[in-house]
C-alpha cells in the first residue's frame, strides 16, 4: 500500500474537503450524505463506493487501479463500504499490515451499515443468490451504493450487471 500513499493525499478526516468546489461532503454515521457549503459555491462531490477487487490491486501497486483512485479522489468522493474494509482487513498477516490499512483507509469515506442497508441487501440476495450466485458481501456493497444514492466502481462487473438499480462505473474509464 506504500506505493498509492503519494498519489491519495487525502486529508486523514472522514470528512474530506474539496477546495476546488468549495464542499465539504459527508456521509453520517447513519449513511446518510450531508453537506455544506463553504466558499458560497455549491455543488456537490458524489460519492463513488470502490469495490474490494481495487483497492486489493492498488495496493499492489496495479497502475490502472491507482490511477482510478487518483481520478476518483480529483472528480468525486472516494467512499467504501465498512463491508470492503472487513474484506481487507481479513487479508492482513499482522499488526504492521493492519496498521497500513487502517491508514490507507483513513483516505476513504467508510459507509457504515445500518437497518435500511441490511433491508436493500436482504432483499437483492433474496432477488439474485439462486439466479445469479449474489454473494452476501457484494449484495451489502451494492446496497450500500444503492441507498447512499451513489455510484460503484469494481473490476467484477459481472458480479453487480444484473442489479438495475445499481449505477455501475466502467472499469477502468469511469467517467467517460
């Protein structure tokens, strides 16, 4: 993860600030966004979930996932579901490792769960485990997206396609 450190300068808040737009932009405890103005513009930084398989590849040092982050960081608000950090975490061998997540993932908006996101992802695995393999932790991703309003970027397109509901970025030109 060292290598993606340079490129993420995010401040180490959970709340990031965006200078070039004047807005600070939250997401609560209860994963609903705020936000405020504080330069007298006002427009909005949307949050962008980044899926498990990215941020695994970043820190890897992947250039095509560490240039995403870098676009996401300039253009939205780069956000994880706490789902995506439990995955992480479960990769790490020790306390060093973990400490380097922990502050890798300072950088990102972390989305906690709550009942509504438990609720959309209930349902989505109920709608999609038989027909389409929906695993627990990406119906939990994708409910995460799904309430907060926002968009998800992963690599595993195929794991998210057949959610209509869902707004999936391309990988790896999000915003084209």
């Amino acid at each position: 993860m060292a290598g993606i450190r340079k490129v993420l300068n995010f401040p180490k808040s959970r709340s990031l600030e965006f200078g070039v737009t004047g807005m600070k932009c939250e997401i609560a405890a209860n994963g609903s966004e705020t936000s405020e103005t504080v330069s007298g513009r006002r427009k909005m930084a949307d949050p962008v979930i980044i899926d498990t398989d990215i941020l695994i590849d970043a820190g890897r040092g992947v250039t095509d996932a560490v240039e995403i982050l870098s676009e996401i960081k300039r253009k939205a608000l780069p956000a994880a579901s706490v789902i995506t950090y439990m995955e992480l975490m479960v990769g790490c061998r020790n306390k060093a490792e973990l400490s380097e997540l922990d502050r890798f993932m300072s950088r990102f908006q972390v989305v906690k769960l709550n009942s509504r996101i438990s609720d959309i992802g209930s349902d989505l695995l109920h709608r999609y485990r038989l027909s389409h393999g929906l695993l627990i932790p990406d119906a939990l991703i994708a409910a995460t997206a799904i309430f907060i309003e926002s968009s998800l970027m992963s690599k595993n397109y195929r794991d998210y396609r057949f959610i209509a509901e869902l707004n999936l970025l391309p990988y790896p030109n999000p915003f084209t």
